[in-house]
C-alpha cells in the first residue's frame, strides 16, 4: 500500500452487515474513517445509533463522530428488516449498551462539516437507505466540490431481495436513491449482484468466533447470524456473507470487482416495480429511444463481477489486525 489513506465517511443502518463493514473500516490501514452517520433501516434510527457506537468501541476504534439521522425514508414509512438482523439489529448477540455517546448534531449537518473539513476529497459510503444523503445533497449541495466518490451498496441488476426486483435499501426510499444519482460526483453501484458472492466458509468464521479479541471475535459472531446453507453441515451453517463490507472493501481495493459505466434509474411509480434500479446493458438504442427520444439518465459504475476469494482474504487480514 502506497500514499495516504482514503478519508471514509460511512452512512449505515447498523445491521450485522453494516457492522462487518464498521470493523473492517475502523482497521483497514489505507481508510481514515472521520465519521459515521445512522439512519433507520434495518431497525429504527436509534438502535442504529446505539448498534454502530457498540461496534465502534468492540473494535477499538478512536472516537469517531457518530450522528443521529433520518427516521423515516422521505415519503414512505419506516419498515425494518428486524426478520433479518434480529430484534435489536445486531443478531440479538446480547451485546451491552455502548459507553460512547453520540454527537450533538444531527446526520446531515455531521456530514457537511466533516466533508468540507476534508483536507483531501471523501469517499462517502452509504450502506443503508439513502434519506440521510438525499437531504444533505439538497440541503447542502455545496459538499460535493470535496466528494471524490460516492460507493453505495444498493440495487440490483438482476434480481432484488425486497421485492422481485428491487433491493431493499433503495426500496426502502426510492425517492432518496434517484436524488443520489444525480449528485454529479463519480458513482459506485455495489449491488446484490456483487453482494451476495462474498461468502466467508465455516472454518474462517469459526476461527475469528474463536479469538480473544473483542472485534475479530464479534466479525465471527455476526458472520455466523445469518447461515448462507441453513440445514447444511455444521461447517456450512457457520458461513456468512460479509454483504454491506464488501462495499468498504471495494473502497480499499476497487481492484477486487469489475464495473461498467452504465445508464441507471430507479423507478418510483407505485407498483411491483417501485424501487427497481434499471440498469441499461444494452449495446445500442431501442426503439424507446428511436420514437420518444432519449431520456436523461444517471451514468453509474455498476459492479457486475467480484473477485470473491480476494474480498474474504482482504477481510480476514484486516479485522485480525
């Protein structure tokens, strides 16, 4: 590794993934994470607050500002993944209550200061539904003259978990999702495609349970929440997907996945197809384009490959550090 580290600001809904993807920020030597921003999601904004301070201190992190953002998507109500991450968010491991506190401004205004207080352009890595980014691009569109990139982890080229085709945080505000892509910033689509191959085996997970380290043992326990072969054998049931860290990974070593610049746009009419992010992956124009004329759309680096194994071994060097 070379130069200096990325400076990272992270937006989460503190979910096991996102948890993942907090200890591995927190210990990658060429990320300077300088804040974390919450936003109801995977559970309501206040257990993201409380998960994500848990997190950071399980991992030794310094004392990074924390902030409190959005409840509820722009439009639509709040509607949790808790059948997922468990009652409290974080796979109800019984962690206990953090010590840290949180910052006394809100999501929005957190992210203003620490992006133009940059010395150096942020890359800006939501793992969650995107209202938090959405307001601070509207309210303060200013900060993109300091946002080097943005690496969401969100959509699906293929097919969605939230519904058929949509995945779930762009789902969960598709308003906020088609504000995003018009930041006119460089734009990283890390989504289910990509998502859903990086897979740590059983014996990987169970060593890092294993360790008497408070975060290398916690990446274990919330790696073995969600068994990727549930019924399997023991080894199978033990394995996880590192979901929204490989988004962080992908920060640290772009190399790891293959991107196409591509047209996107989510849909937000009522429907079976609300919050489908429309990717175009044709070669020339249809006849849409050759009747109606051509529409504008949001061009996007769309990760269509991962280099699985690589995304695992960056992983499990760095949450052992």
């Amino acid at each position: 590794m070379t130069g200096e580290p990325i400076p990272v600001i992270i937006d989460c809904d503190t979910g096991v993934d996102d948890a993942l993807a907090l200890l591995f920020a927190v210990r990658h030597p060429g990320l300077d994470l300088r804040a974390v921003t919450c936003v109801a999601g995977n559970t309501d904004v206040d257990g993201v607050v409380r998960n994500t301070l848990t997190v950071l201190e399980r991992a030794g992190a310094p004392d990074i500002p924390v902030a409190r953002g959005a409840a509820r998507p722009l439009i639509e109500p709040a509607r949790s993944a808790r059948h997922v991450h468990g009652t409290d968010g974080m796979g109800d491991l019984g962690l206990p209550a953090p010590t840290r506190a949180p910052a006394a401004v809100d999501a929005v205004t957190l992210l203003h200061r620490e992006i133009l207080a940059s010395p150096r352009p942020v890359t800006l890595v939501p793992t969650a539904p995107l209202t938090n980014i959405a307001l601070l691009l509207r309210t303060h569109p200013e900060v993109t003259s300091n946002i080097g990139r943005i690496v969401f982890m969100g959509g699906a080229v293929a097919v969605g978990n939230a519904t058929p085709v949509a995945e779930f945080n762009v789902w969960h505000d598709p308003e906020a999702a088609a504000i995003l892509l018009t930041a006119g910033v460089p734009i990283t689509m890390y989504g289910l495609d990509v998502f859903q191959q990086v897979v740590v085996d059983g014996p990987e997970v169970h060593r890092l349970r294993a360790s008497d380290e408070p975060g290398t043992r916690l990446a274990g326990d919330l790696l073995a929440h969600r068994p990727t072969s549930p019924g399997g054998p023991a080894e199978a049931e033990e394995a996880g997907g590192l979901g929204d860290a490989g988004a962080v990974c992908a920060v640290a070593d772009p190399r790891g996945i293959t991107t196409r610049l591509l047209p996107v746009e989510v849909t937000l009419a009522p429907g079976p197809s609300r919050g489908q992010t429309v990717v175009d992956r044709r070669p020339r124009p249809g006849e849409s384009e050759i009747h109606e004329g051509r529409r504008e759309h949001a061009l996007v680096d769309v990760a269509l490959e991962v280099d699985a194994d690589r995304y695992v071994r960056l992983y499990l060097e760095t949450v052992g550090r």
